[in-house]
C-alpha cells in the first residue's frame, strides 16, 4: 500500500484548503479569494461576450488564460466561485497523479527495494503535496495551479514524447507566459527540433485563432508593461528599509497589485529587468556551453529558469509560488536530479510566503520590523535557492578536464542517443587515457 500515504495526506490536506477557500475556515488577513470573486468573474462576463477586458489595465495575461477564466461554465450548476475553486482542486489532482505515475514508471521497486525504480523516487510526490499545502488557501484562489498541472505534464512528457512536450509548452505559454521556459533544458539534436518545432506551430495556431476570433488579444503585453515594483519583490526590500529612514513614497493599488508608488522606484524596476535579462543571458550561456545531458537536466534547466525569472521579477505574487513548487516537485521525482538542495529551499520559502500572504500581509504594507524579516527571509531563501540551482545546473552538465566530448552517429556533435533522449544517460564516457570513473 505504497500508494496510501500519499494519497490520505493529499486528501486531508486538499480537504482544508476547500475549507478555507468556502470560508468555513477562516485566515486572518485580507480576503484571498478577491481575485475569484470579484476580478476573475469581472473578466468572466466579458470574456463570455467574445471579446478581452482589454479596457481593464488588470488583464495582463496572454490569450489562452481566457480558457481557464471561462472554465467554470463547465459545472454552471454551481456558482462562478465555488466551480472555479473545485476546477482548481481538479488541476492539483491531475499535476499529483503525474507525478505519482511518474515515480512508479520504472517499476514498483528499484534495485535496493526502493518505490520507483532505480530513476524515480517519491520525494516529488511529497514535495507537491507539502508545497501546495503550505503555501495555503491562494493556491486555489488563483488560477495558476492549472498552468502548473500543464507545465509538469510537458516536463514528464518530454523525454518519451517531445514533439507532446513542446506543444504543451507552448500552450502553457499561451495561458501565463512562463512554460516557454521549459524548452531551455531540452537534449541538443532530434528532441530539441520536435519539441521546438511542435512548441512553434501550436503557439502560432493558438495565438492565431484567438486573434482571429476575440478582439484584444494582444491588450495585455501594453498592461504587463506599465507594472512597477510590487512590495513582496526582491527590488521591494530598497523601499521597506528606506521607509525606516523617511523616504516619501507609499504603497498603493497600482495595475492589480499592490506597489510602491514614490521617487526612485522606477531606477528599482529598470534594475529588475536587467537582472531578469542578466538571467536570460546567463541561461543562453548555459544552453552554448553546456555538453552532458541526463534525464533530469531538462527538469534541472526549467526549474533553474523559472526560479531566476520569479526571484529577479518586478512582482512575487504570493501564487509565483506554486510554478516553482511544481517544477520542484519534478526534480525530486527524478534521482539524478542535482537540485534537491534548491527545491528544498523553495518549498521552505513557500512556507513562509504563508506567513507574509495572506496572514502578515498588513505588516508587510506598513513595512514594520515583522513584515521586513518576513519578506527577507522568504526572498532570501529565493536568492539563495536562485545561485545555487545556477551552479548546480552549470557544473552537473559540463564535463571534467579529461573527459572527451560525444559526438552522436551522424558526427554533428549532438548528444542525443539513437533511441531518442530518453533511451540512456548521455554523460560522456571517461578518456581512455586515465582509470578515472565519468561522475
């Protein structure tokens, strides 16, 4: 009864947050579930007309987030609300029994009598059932979830099914953006031209057929523009600590978040996107340089890529959280994952993302000494989870000195086994010149 551990801590978990979301449980804090309620019944209205909000500066999503927003027509015997939350609980079941199937694929025990198999292992298993849970009640007040169950089907999808993978990619893409990510860790050679390739046409198809169809489509990308510097971000920490030293600035509403509004904070955003392309280049970098590929580095990549994309943002909204839980959850499937350490520091700041949202948000907004040491210590851990996975992600794919470099059948270099990317471990065989064994 491997299976039932998991599973009852699941459903016990999942009960709580229903709870909390149907408000028999009750947080203290502001009111999660505003966004369903109010904003994504707003757009609902609007969406179902056929058109986008695009008079509305919130709409800052690309065009397939009109599905998920639409998404509770599908049980419209319920109220918009109550549907959407149990659609959300939906989407977290499908992204837990990925997983569970994937811990399991290689068999029910491994060499040494271990569930999953010498190359899985249940530790993501219990990485998402522990990161959804402490994050709390947002994770299904927030439509992420579902972009998060997709991202990791394309994730698991890859190895055996790339040109599968690269289209739940790019549909992923189309629903919040951040999947594209997950085609930076794809092996060099035939799995990167399918999934690429398949990645192209469907986002071209879907972006095309909403803007044939729907009116605003592209109204969002002038809206995620105009964002400033939220108070949860890593730029945000330069204005918490000026308030204790009387700079004239203030926290307010401002394109659907809350964000500092005052001298210098647009000097604060600009260096934001510069670091997040400073990460993009680094990325680049990697993908150019790097020459070993194992079943995990696509994992490995993705989540190295969101993580640097979250932590160097403009704005850490609290359901950030749940993409990162989710590619973590996919390295702790997978044993030669060398991210374990970062994952852990995630889910460890996805803990204390509960404590800063929603129950010490009221501190975090008047900048007082808690709301401070809450919001560094949870963007520390991000930092500190953001440099590691970089050189983990950087040293576990480059080969040692007296390794030589593969070159596949048709001598282009590519490192891609006959059998397709899934069919060995790729890690280049030690020089014959010395005894030493290839790590």
């Amino acid at each position: 009864m491997a299976l039932a551990g998991p599973v009852a801590v699941w459903a016990l978990t999942r009960t709580v947050l229903l709870l909390c979301v149907f408000k028999v449980v009750t947080l203290p804090g502001p009111d999660f579930t505003n966004d369903v309620n109010v904003i994504y019944r707003g757009w609902f209205e609007v969406l179902k007309s056929g058109v986008f909000p695009e008079n509305d500066v919130t709409w800052q999503y690309p065009p397939a987030a009109a599905l998920a927003i639409l998404s509770p027509a599908l049980l419209s015997f319920l109220d918009y609300a109550a549907a959407f939350y149990l659609l959300a609980c939906a989407a977290d079941a499908v992204a837990f029994g990925l997983l569970l199937h994937a811990s399991g694929r290689h068999g029910r025990t491994g060499g040494a009598g271990r569930p999953g198999g010498s190359g899985r292992r249940r530790a993501g298993v219990w990485g998402w059932v522990a990161g959804v849970a402490v994050l709390g009640p947002t994770a299904y007040a927030r439509y992420d979830l579902m972009v998060t169950a997709v991202a990791i089907g394309a994730l698991l999808a890859g190895a055996r099914h790339p040109r599968a993978a690269g289209a739940l990619v790019a549909f992923g893409a189309m629903l919040k953006i951040w999947p594209g990510l997950l085609l930076l860790g794809t092996p060099r050679g035939r799995a990167t031209r399918a999934a690429w390739t398949a990645a192209l046409i469907t986002g071209v198809v879907v972006m095309g057929l909403f803007a044939a169809t729907m009116p605003g489509t592209f109204a969002f990308l002038g809206f995620q523009q105009s964002r400033g510097t939220e108070v949860e971000s890593l730029g945000a920490m330069v204005f918490h600590v000026a308030r204790q030293f009387g700079w004239e600035g203030q926290v307010l509403l401002n394109y659907g978040s809350m964000e500092f509004v005052g001298p210098y904070v647009n000097l604060v955003s600009d260096a934001a996107l510069l670091l997040t392309f400073a990460g993009f280049a680094w990325l680049v970098l990697w993908r150019l340089r790097a020459v070993k590929w194992t079943e995990a580095t696509p994992a490995d990549a993705a989540f190295t890529a969101v993580l640097l994309f979250t932590t160097t943002s403009r704005v850490i909204s609290p359901q950030y959280m749940i993409w990162l839980v989710g590619l973590a959850a996919v390295c702790l499937t997978l044993r030669t994952s060398r991210q374990t350490l970062p994952s852990v520091l995630v889910l460890a700041a996805t803990a204390v993302t509960l404590l800063e949202f929603p129950l010490g948000f009221a501190h975090v907004v008047a900048s007082d000494w808690l709301g401070v040491l809450l919001l560094a210590v949870r963007n520390g851990l991000l930092v500190a989870a953001s440099l590691l996975a970089c050189r983990r992600l950087w040293r576990s794919t480059k080969p040692a000195p007296h390794e030589a470099l593969p070159e596949d059948e048709d001598g282009s270099g590519d490192t891609e086994s006959p059998d397709g990317p899934h069919g060995r471990d790729v890690t280049p065989a030690p020089s014959p010149r010395t005894n030493a064994t290839a790590p």
